[in-house]
C-alpha cells in the first residue's frame, strides 16, 4: 500500500509523535537492532496509509501477543467488523473521500496480531523497539530511514544466511531426534513375536497368509492399504478412497517394492518402513515428515 496525498505525511508524522512508544529514538547499534529495524520497514511500507487508522500502542501489543501464541485479542466478530472498516478507511482515503468511522484499537490489534503471527518462527532474532520504529518510518514515505538502502541490503542479506543456518541447524537435531526414536523403536518392535526383519531393516509381519502368486520386478499389483506413522497418524489409505490403488512394483518407495514383493495374491502384511527406505529427509506433502518411520497394513489384491 502507498500513500495518494503526500499531505498525509505530516499528519502521519503527527501520530507517531503522539505515541509513547516511540520516546527513545537511538540510532540501531547491534544487528539485533538492525534486523528488528530491517524487517519494521518491510511491514511499515506494506501497511502503507492504513498506519494512521492504527493505535500504535495496541498494534505493539498485538504484534508481542502474535508473536507469542497468545489468545486472539479480537473475537471473530470484531476481526470481521474491523478487517472491514479499515478496508473502507482505506478505500476512502485513497479516492480523497473524508474518512470513515472506525475503531483505531481494535484496528491496530487486528492488523498487530497478523503481523506478529508472521513473526513468531523469529521472534528472538531481532529487538522489537527497533522494529516498531522501522514500522513507523516505513509508513511514512516523507520519513528518512536511519539506514540508508546500502545497510538495510547488507543486512539483509547477513540475516538471511543466519537463518539458513538456523534451519539447517534444526533440521539436523530434528533428524537426529528421529533417527534414535526409528532406531529404539525398530528394535524394540524386532523383538515381537511373528515380526520379521530383512536384510535391508524392512520389518513385517504377516495379518493373512495368501496362496496366490508373488510379484515380480516390472510387474503391476493391486492393493488395498492404509498408512501411518508411529504414532498412528494416518497419512494415506485406499479404504478411504473406496478403491484399491494399482501401480508398478519397480515404481513405488524401496520398502513397498521390497515389501509387497514378498507377498502372496491374498495376503495382508504390515510394514515397518524404515525412513531411508520410505521417503527419506525429504518426507512427502504435508503429511509425512522428513525421516518418517511409516507403518502399513496392505491386502494383496492381484498381480498383471
């Protein structure tokens, strides 16, 4: 969003200097001070003219509750009643109508709470003073920031890296996490009585012997299943569905290949998937995590 009239600048200028969150103007030092200023700017250009219809004090509060996973601060009636009166604000302010009626603190937790949402994966990366005053200035196009274009690229581009590494850094301890609870898991389960475990670490055990033929490679199977994770999430099941799923041996995940080709026509197993012969660190959708054990149960339908 951008303003129309640029006599809207001073005015705005006027409201933020009404606000006691803005009493300490110090320059940012740390680049804690620098990201929370960096990213206030983005959000401060993307609210645009619709600042002035925000109370900043409850848009701070709402962007600190956001962030925090806190309760709503508005009820869904207020979010619908507000989202739609700073839409007409807006609206009107741009066509140079006389502005409407609206309620600036409900507006400024509406607006604060989606932004501090968006906020919550870094929410201790960066100093929130700092970022309030780089919202502040990037609302009001009159505004110089305190860090000129150079800066904000350097930092920028500093911050974006340090996350990379963040992420990398967790998705390492979370596939760490999930290589030892496969590896307990797996162990404990070979263990049970009429589980079998191959060469590869694929575990099964069979719910109903069939007496038909065995797949081969390059031959296609028809299928009934269901699959689940450890802790019996269900991700996938053809009984859902209402039809059996047909497919390639050769063109299906390495435990299912291996799997299915042990199974007579008519038979029913249950698998244990190992995550390097499932869907590995990649996972699959939304609904099978990176290093996922995956769990099984398949009927053997028939072979073409």
């Amino acid at each position: 969003m951008n303003f129309a009239p640029r006599a809207l600048g001073a005015l705005l200028l006027a409201v933020i200097a009404s606000s006691s969150v803005y009493a300490q103007d110090a320059s940012p030092v740390s680049e804690r001070d620098k990201v929370g200023y960096m990213i206030g700017l983005d959000v401060g250009k993307s609210i645009g003219p619709g600042f002035l219809d925000l109370d900043v004090a409850a848009l701070q509060r709402a962007v600190e509750n956001g962030m925090t996973n806190g309760k709503p601060l508005l009820d869904d009636k207020e979010v619908k009643t507000t989202r739609q009166a700073l839409i007409d604000s807006i609206s009107a302010r741009k066509a140079g109508k006389p502005a409407t009626s609206i309620d600036h603190v409900n507006a400024g937790l509406l607006v604060g709470g989606n932004i501090g949402a968006s906020l919550a994966s870094i929410r201790g990366e960066f100093d929130l003073p700092m970022f309030m005053r780089g919202v502040k200035d990037g609302a009001n196009p009159a505004a110089k920031p305190v860090l000129d274009d150079a800066e904000i690229a350097k930092v920028r581009s500093a911050f974006s890296a340090h996350m990379s590494e963040v992420k990398a850094a967790k998705r390492d301890a979370d596939a760490k996490a999930s290589s030892k609870l496969e590896d307990d898991f797996l162990a404990r389960n070979k263990q049970v009585k009429g589980v079998f475990t191959t060469l590869s670490g694929l575990q099964y055990l069979v719910l109903r012997q069939g007496n038909g033929p065995r797949p081969k490679p390059g031959q296609k199977v028809k299928v009934n299943y269901v699959g689940t994770l450890l802790d019996g999430k269900k991700f996938d099941s053809s009984y859902d569905r209402g039809q059996p799923a047909e497919f390639g041996l050769d063109q299906v995940i390495k435990g299912w290949t291996e799997g299915v080709g042990l199974m007579p026509v008519g038979a029913k197993y249950r698998f244990w998937i190992p995550a390097r012969l499932g869907y590995g660190e990649k996972g699959a959708g939304t609904d099978i995590p990176p290093n996922a054990t995956l769990t099984f149960d398949v009927e053997l339908l028939g072979v073409e």
